[in-house]
C-alpha cells in the first residue's frame, strides 16, 4: 500500500501540480484580457463622446469668459449619462466650474489626464485612484480652446469603475471556478485511470509473491487487452514454465532415484545370493548374477556420466577438444558398435550408405560419438519395438549453408505432438515409461550446439521419430 501510496503522491505532484499551475495562469491571462478589454472599451467610448462633445461645445467657447461658464452650466446640467458618469468643466486653476452633479466651485481631484490634456492640447485618458475620495476611477479629459488657441479648461468624463471592477471580478471568479471544476474532473478521471492501473498491478504483485513463495502453476485471469494484459500473459506464461519446470525437476528426482535404487537393489541382492554358500563360483546362477551387476554397474555409471555431463554445463566446465576429424568414419565406427548390441535385443540397426564426399571438419570426436551412442540408445528405448533403426550420413546444402547431416531414426510410436517442444529440456521425460534420466537429449542439444550445429527431432512420415543432426562445413 505504501508503494501504491507512493504512486498516487507522484502522479497528484507530478500531473496535478502541472495542470494547477496552466490553469492558474490560463485565469490570470483571461482575467488581464478581459479588464484590459473593458477598460480598453470604456476608455474609447468615453473618448469618443468627450471629442463630440468638445466640437459641439466649440461654438460656445467664442462668446466672454461670464457667458462660456454660464454655457458650461446649462450643458452640464442637461448631461443624460450622469447615472454613468459625471461632467466635468475644469479651468486651468484645477478647479471645477461646472459639473453634471451640480453647479459648484471647488479643486478637482488633479489627475494625470488633466494636466496632459492642458499641455498637449489633446485629448486625454487616466485609469487609478480618485486622489480626493481614493475610489478607483476611469477619467477622459477633452481641452477647451479659446480663439486665441489658448486652453482656458478641459472637458472632463469621470466614471467610477466599481461596477467594471466587479465585472471584472464576477469573470475572473467564474475563471477561476471553471477552472477547479476542471482540476476536479481530471483529478476525479485521474484517480480512476490510477485505480485501473493500480488495482491490477497489486493482483500481478500479490501473484508473483505467491509463485515466489512456492505456488507455482497459479494463473491471473486477464482482464484488459492493453499492457497489464500483455504484463498478466506474460506472468502467467512465467508462472506455467515454473511449475512444469518444478514438475520435470521433481520427476527428475524421483526417476532417478527409482533408476539408481533399482540397479542397486539387483547389485545388492546378488551380490548377497553370490556370497550365500549354496551359490558356487562357476555355478550357471552365479555367472547370471554376475553378468546382472556387470550390466546394472554400467547402467550406473552411465547415468552418473550424464549427471556429471550435466553440472558441467550447468557451471560453465564442459569443454571441447576440436581437431580435424572423419566424422563418417567415427559415425560407421559407433553405428557398426552399437548394431551388434542391439541385435541381441532383436531390433535392426540399417545404416544407409552413400557416396557423398564429406570432407574433415573441425569437431570434438569423443563427443560427437557420446551424442550418437545416447540418440541411439534413445532409438532403442523409445522406438525399439518398431524392431528397426536407421542410421546415415551425407552432405546438404540448405540455404545456402554446406553441411554434414546425420539422421537416425526409429520405427515406434513417434512422440506425441504436445511433447515435441519439450523433449530436448533439461529433466523432461513426458509420457515415456522408458529408463533415463531426462537429461540425455539436454546433453547432447548442448555438444551440437557448441560446434554451431543444430540437433532436431520431429515425427517421421510413416510413424516413428527422426533426430537430424546438421554440423557445417568450414569453407576451403
């Protein structure tokens, strides 16, 4: 839990904050686009009225000081937007003559926009704080000239920007809300995503801690097609080789104790019959029991050879002797040594010749000939009641590729189609009853291997099983 913990406090820091982040500026980028459009929009509008305003008004601006402050009376009290905003005449002293709120004589709150518009005789604009009641205000002002060309006031619109401000505000705080519901529903749909994700991921732990604890075999079932499916086939996949290896393991074990305990059981007890005073030496019974131990002896050191065989690939020790070799000399030699001890068996050993010109290649002989003595023996064992084994070899060229094959092969029931894949594992012996210790085959993949050959086993046509061996030939 802490792990997945862990990955929750990951994704809300490493997403979350991300995504907080662009929506916090994404709101401060609207916000300032909006006020500065409604400021932008206020401003032009109220600077378009004071430019209409100021011309309508020039006609009056000719007549005598007296009558101009009488004229700006009477316009500002017939103003129509003093709901929106005040009128303003000021003189050039700062001080209001004249206002849309009423006639009076006082200083106007001395704005930047004032004094602009007396020095550059244009119009102009100021945005801040009222410097008299601190309110935040919008002003335009306009400058009144005389036929002189001198500025004798301006004509001032003040607004207060309560209004716009909250606006403003109103926008931003729906931004804003618009924003957390946003973070909301990716934090929501997040969540989600992270629990889809997570939830399997504490299934595919737990699994694998119960198939490191021993329960090999146990399966997830697959509840999605995307990467935790692949991950689940995966894991069952692992689990499944695990227990058939912990299976061919255990048979291993157990047939090869029933193999040793067997010959054993034979040496034991005729050596106990030999020693017994009623078995002479030259008696018929004891020339069988010798001849049991002898053959039981040699069962025995032949399985201890193979285990030997074995923890020596297992540990990197197994090596070779290469050196130019016949191979159709040493594969006649071990098919002509073998034959005659299968035809006490009654099975026939047929070696099939021909005039291929199979030139020396580099190899291990002695190993070569344990890897064609085992595939025998195992065409005895297995396919010996097809009453026929044969055995040949010849050059090939497949793909391009120049090499020796050797093939033997078997008459009896064939391999069952299931266990083709497997047979070549170390420990595995499938649905045989046949003596060994499954490791035989394993042995022998390895040798061929290391001289960069192939060993392949598959059904033959007609029935019975095939071991092809293919070694290349070193270009001259």
């Amino acid at each position: 839990m802490k792990r997945n913990s862990g990955l929750q406090k990951r994704w809300l820091r490493n997403t979350l904050s991300i995504l907080f982040a662009i929506v916090l500026l994404c709101v401060i980028a609207l916000s300032i686009m909006v006020a500065d459009y409604y400021y932008s929009s206020m401003e032009a509008g109220m600077e378009a009225k004071a430019r209409t305003s100021t011309s309508f008004f020039d006609n009056y601006v000719r007549q005598s000081y007296n009558e101009y402050y009488q004229s700006c009376a009477k316009f500002a009290q017939s103003f129509d937007s003093k709901d929106q905003m005040e009128l303003q005449f000021v003189n050039t002293n700062n001080r209001i003559v004249a206002s849309s709120y009423g006639v009076y004589s006082g200083m106007a709150g001395v704005t930047s926009d004032i004094r602009e518009a007396i020095e550059t005789k244009a119009i102009a604009s100021y945005t801040g704080t009222n410097p008299a009641t601190g309110e935040r205000i919008m002003a335009v002002s306009s400058p009144l000239i005389y036929t002189n060309g001198e500025v004798i006031g301006v004509l001032r619109y003040v607004t207060s920007l309560r209004r716009a401000d909250r606006q403003i505000m109103l926008f931003s705080l729906c931004a804003a809300l618009v924003g957390l519901i946003v973070l909301l529903v990716v934090y929501v749909s997040g969540r989600y995503f992270v629990k889809s994700i997570l939830v399997p991921v504490q299934e595919l732990t737990a699994t694998a801690k119960r198939i490191s604890a021993g329960s090999y075999g146990v399966q997830i079932p697959r509840k999605s097609d995307d990467e935790i499916g692949e991950l689940t086939d995966t894991i069952n996949e692992m689990s499944e080789k695990i227990s058939r290896a912990e299976k061919m393991q255990s048979e291993f074990v157990s047939s090869v104790s029933h193999e040793l305990r067997t010959p054993l059981t034979a040496i034991s007890g005729w050596s106990e019959t030999l020693l017994s005073a009623g078995a002479g030496v030259d008696s018929a019974e004891a020339r069988r029991g010798l001849s049991i131990i002898q053959r039981e002896a040699a069962r025995l050191t032949d399985m201890v050879e193979e285990l030997l065989e074995f923890t020596r690939i297992q540990d990197g020790r197994f090596t070779l002797n290469v050196v130019p070799c016949d191979l159709r000399t040493e594969f006649e030699d071990t098919v002509f040594m073998y034959g005659s001890r299968l035809r006490q068996e009654g099975i026939v050993l047929d070696y099939l010749e021909n005039d291929d010109d199979i030139p020396e290649i580099p190899c291990d002989p002695a190993r070569m000939k344990q890897v064609f003595l085992n595939i025998l023996d195992n065409a005895a064992k297995h396919g010996g009641e097809g009453g026929r084994i044969t055995a040949e070899i010849c050059r090939e060229n497949a793909d391009g590729q120049d090499s020796v094959v050797i093939r033997i092969r078997d008459f009896g029931p064939g391999i069952p189609e299931e266990e083709l894949p497997l047979v070549k594992k170390k420990f595995y012996k499938g649905a045989s009853k046949a003596r060994g210790s499954g490791i035989g085959l394993a042995v022998c993949e390895e040798i061929v291997t290391m001289h960069n050959g192939v060993l392949d086993i598959a059904n033959a046509e007609g029935g019975g099983a095939v071991v092809t061996i293919r070694l290349p030939i070193a270009e001259q």
